[in-house]
C-alpha cells in the first residue's frame, strides 16, 4: 500500500501593477483602476473588470492631485481628459492620510 505524501501548498499568483505618477508597484487589488471606455470617457473602474484601456492610482491624495494636474494620467489612457473626466476623477480622490 503506498502512502501519500503531503504536496506544500502553492502560493496563488497575485497581480502586481505600478501607479502611473510614483511608480509604486503593489498588488493590483490595492490600487483604484481608471479605465478610458469609448462611449463614456474616464470612468473609476471599483472591479477591475471594465473593458477598456486602464491606468492605476495608488491610494495617496498627492499621486491623485498630480494626475489631475499633469499628463501622466492622460499618457497612460492615451487620451485627453475633459473637465468631466476631471471631475469623476477628483470626485473618486482618497481623503488626506494624516
């Protein structure tokens, strides 16, 4: 009668993704995903699962306020933000951390 040995168990594969303004690298359930879709503009993707080109912040206000002020954010949909897009986007911003 053979004996069965115990396998170690296998560690699940977690996506990684980088927030477009500091390049911080964390898992990709961590960071709020932007996705640029052609009918609605830059919509705040909460699954993850939208189809469309996306981009990811982390979870720092200043990282939001510079893709709102800059072109990081634009470069990385390819795409131009409107005042709207701005909004939604400034609207979805994480509170200050103290």
């Amino acid at each position: 009668m053979a004996r069965q040995v115990a396998q170690p168990q296998r560690r699940r594969h977690v996506p990684q993704r980088s927030c477009v303004v500091c390049r911080t690298t964390a898992d990709k359930r961590s960071l709020t995903r932007l996705v640029r879709t052609p009918d609605e503009g830059v919509q705040i993707d909460l699954t993850g699962k939208r189809s469309g080109r996306g981009a990811y912040l982390c979870d720092q206000a200043t990282c939001w306020d510079r893709a709102l002020a800059g072109e990081a954010l634009a470069q990385a949909l390819r795409t131009t933000l409107t005042d709207a897009d701005r909004e939604r986007i400034r609207a979805a911003r994480p509170p200050e951390q103290s």
